[in-house]
C-alpha cells in the first residue's frame, strides 16, 4: 500500500462588518487573516471586494452571497473562520452559515483594540462584537469554537496556535464523518472488551463493512504464485521490514494475504479495517497478519487487531488529524514504582515509524510468542517487533455505550519515553502526568484496554470535535 498524504484544509473566510464602526478595518483586516491562513498552509474560499464591500459580510444580501459561495464549495470547505474585524453584525453572520448548509468547524476570531486607538474613526470593538455573535450562534444552533484568548492579532503566536488546533478539528471530523471501516472476520471469543455497537456507529456517520475471514481465504488460495499482484507485494514486505529469519513461504502468504485485503478495501471502498488476528489464521492459514497491518497503518489506513472497530476509530482519528500513523497498544503493565509511568505493548502490528532504530534502518519481521505455544511456532511468523522511540504522545480510546445509547471516549497527552525494558513484540515506555487519575476513569467507567496512541500533541484538537461538532462524550485527562 503506498504512503498517503493528507489533503489540505480548506477554510471559509468570513469577515464581519457593522455600519456603526469604521468599515475600512475591515480592508486591512481581512488581508491580514488572510495572510495568516495561506502562510498557515490553508486554503481559503471567501467573498472577493468585488462582490461585497471589501470582501465583508453585513447585510441580508451579503449572508447571501456568502453561503451561495460556501454551498457551491461544499465539497472542499472543512471549516469556517469568523473574523470581526470591527464590532460585526451578528444576525448576518449566523444566516451566511445556516444558509450555507455546512455541518463543519467554526472558529470564531476577534480582534483586538489597540489603547493609542480608540476614537470612533478607528475603535473596533469586536471584543464586545464576538459576545453577540456566538450568542446568535447559540440561539440558531450552530457549534463553534474559540481562540484561546478572546481577542488576539492574527499575526500572534497564540492566534498560529488556534489555527493548528481547528486543523486538527476539522481534520477529524472529515475522516470521521462517512468513514468505512472494515471488519474482517470475528472477534475472539474470549474478547468481549472489543464488543460494539454497529448502529450507534452508524448515526454518528461511521459505517462497518463486514467480510468472513473464510471468503477472504477463499481469494487467497485462488491466487497465484507468480501473480504480478502478489510479487510486488512480497517486494514491498521485504523493502518495509527486515525478513532475514522468515521462511519465504511465510512471506509468500502474507504478500498473497496483502493483495486480498488490499483488493477488497478497493471494492468495498474502505477507508480502514478492523481484523481478526488469531487464532483461526494461524492455526489454518499458517500466518499472523501483523505485516501486512503494520504497513497500512504505517500507510495512514488505520488497521486494528482483533476487529477492535472502536480502537480503529480511535487510530483513524487521530492519523488523519496528524498525518502521522496511529498504533493499537495495550495498557500493559507498571513501569517499575513510578506511578506516572507504565508500559504499553502489543504482539505486535504496530506501524513502523513509531519504533526506535534498531540499528538496520527498519524494524524486524519475527514469531508471535503468545500464541506459538498453541499453534506451533512455525505458524506464526509476521509480527513487526521493536521498542517505540522517544516522542510526544496523544492516546485516545473511543466506546459505545448502548446502555446509555452514547459514543464516549477519553484523550490525553504524554509522552514516550526511553527508559530501560527487555521484552517482546512491540512496546514502549509511556509517561502520563496523574496517571493513577486516568487508570481509575478507565476502569470506573468500563473503558476497554487497548488504546490507540499517536506520537503528536493534539488531544485538544481531538476533544473539540468529538465533544462539540459530533456530540460525544469525552473526557480530557489533563
């Protein structure tokens, strides 16, 4: 599977105006939001100085331009940045969104009064400005987001700080919103921790694309050797990790194993997969899959073990929102008497580029030796091992609660470290300020164990569309 690249955000710009308050702020205004935007990396769709007094919005007939453009780019736009340049008019500024029809993130900016300027030709007073405005949003029913401070200059570092936290926003809930995930296979019996609940996924606007493992075998053994399909997939396995100790007919099965999956997302158009890993695979088929996931979620096409579809939500989430490949951990085990620190593992399919260098510029293909004792070692070949390296940390563990007829979730930051540990599969080091606080939410609320950890800061970004754009129930462990 070839590397993906994240599309670019697209941003509406709207720019507020108000008759009473000098309307050439609105001029310099919008070109420095703009400026800040483009140089931010964005792309932006806004009303141009021709269509309305310098590209603002005040009027009826202005709202109206401005959500005929928006409904015209509904296919690009994934977010809206409000600007007040001066005070704004409220009324025009919630019609130009409900009108428009989008259902994506708003982020709402005002900017700052200057002491030295504060006569009536040059006073913007969008601090009070920014107050009617989310009000009329409340009252008509649209979500939005705000700046950390009330009001900044968009040329600050805390206004580059908000834009980089509404990309990850809008770049959730772009991957979340008509997702297809996968399943393959079922889940292990003795697994009732990665139960879900399919309906409740799919009123949130996440769909589950089922496949028996035995029908996926099925198209395996109808391939051929010399399949031109299955050689370049078998050159990708041994360009991806170190394959040294493997039987090649091991190898031969995974690149066969690859092809299959990889054709089925194909025609079922997935986005991401949730599969059945043991031991039915092995024990039949000869094999772990654990490559061939590592290499899709390495690829940005999340991947989940033991078709935990909620840990698969989890990683696509937080892959999309950073461009950087989410695993699938376990929280494991105490990190010796450190009650900040613990360590999480899995057997492992974990992406390549979380692990540390292990000196061969790419991590190595081995045994699973969890399961070899029940389906002979040499059933088992496939896993991707090493230890995770040093870096920032955001975890994020997604659940459906038919009890309550909710998704809830929790996310958090930390960070990876490199103290010392001898053991197998993939694993690493974690450590989490108040990590007792979050171990007790987990279990007091019946959270599974498996966690999906990206290695980036953005649980804020994450929490802000779960909660507010898709009505989640989050919990930020801070």
């Amino acid at each position: 599977m070839k590397p993906a690249t994240i599309k670019p955000i697209t941003l509406g710009l709207i720019v507020g105006n108000r008759g009473f308050f000098p309307a050439e702020l609105c001029e310099s205004g919008r070109a420095t939001v703009l400026d800040a935007l483009e140089k931010a990396g964005f792309k932006v769709v806004t009303l141009s100085p021709k269509a309305t007094q310098f590209g603002s919005i005040e009027s009826f007939d202005d709202a109206k331009k401005c959500a005929e453009l928006f409904g015209a780019n509904r296919r690009k736009i994934d977010g809206i940045v409000v600007t007040l340049p001066n005070f704004g008019d409220e009324r025009a500024i919630a019609n130009a969104l409900r009108w428009s029809g989008l259902r994506v993130p708003v982020l709402i900016h005002a900017f700052s009064d200057e002491p030295n300027k504060m006569r009536r030709g040059n006073r913007r007073d969008s601090f009070c400005g920014k107050m009617s405005a989310t009000n009329n949003l409340r009252q008509y029913g649209i979500p939005f987001t705000l700046t950390r401070l009330h009001t900044c200059s968009p040329t600050g570092k805390s206004f580059a700080q908000d834009l980089a936290g509404f990309a990850v926003t809008c770049r959730v809930l772009r991957a979340l919103r008509g997702l297809r995930i996968g399943a393959l296979g079922t889940r292990p019996v003795a697994f009732n921790t990665v139960r879900y609940s399919e309906k409740l996924l799919e009123q949130a606007g996440i769909s589950i694309e089922t496949l028996d493992l035995y029908e996926l075998l099925g198209w395996v053994n109808k391939m051929s050797d010399n399949d031109r399909a299955v050689k370049a997939e078998l050159a990708a396995i041994n360009e991806y990790v170190a394959t040294r100790n493997v039987p090649p007919a091991s190898l031969l099965k995974m690149a066969k194993f690859g092809v299959a999956v990889d054709g089925w997302m194909k025609r079922a158009h997935l986005n991401a997969t949730a599969m059945q890993c043991w031991t039915a695979i092995e024990e039949f088929f000869g094999v772990v899959p654990c490559t061939v996931m590592s290499m899709m979620s390495n690829a940005l096409a999340s991947s989940a073990c033991e078709v935990d579809v909620m840990g698969c939500v989890g990683m696509v989430a937080m892959a999309q929102a950073s461009g950087r490949p989410s695993a699938l951990v376990d929280w494991n085990n105490n990190y010796a008497d450190d009650p900040d620190k613990g360590v999480v593992f899995h057997c492992s399919n974990l992406p390549k580029d979380i692990f540390a260098d292990a000196g061969e510029g790419k991590p190595r293909m081995d045994w699973h030796e969890i399961i070899a004792g029940t389906v002979g070692k040499e059933n088992t070949c496939g896993t991707v091992v090493g230890r995770v390296k040093a870096a920032p940390l955001t975890y994020l563990r997604c659940t459906t609660d038919d009890a309550s007829g909710k998704i809830r979730a929790y996310v958090g930051e930390g960070e990876f470290t490199d103290d010392p540990l001898k053991t197998f599969g993939g694993y690493g080091v974690v450590r989490i300020p108040n990590f007792q606080k979050l171990l007790a939410h987990v279990c007091d609320n019946g959270f599974e164990r498996h966690v999906a950890v990206n290695p980036t800061h953005i649980a804020a970004g994450v929490k802000e569309a779960l909660t507010k754009y898709l009505g989640w129930d989050v919990y930020l462990h801070e």
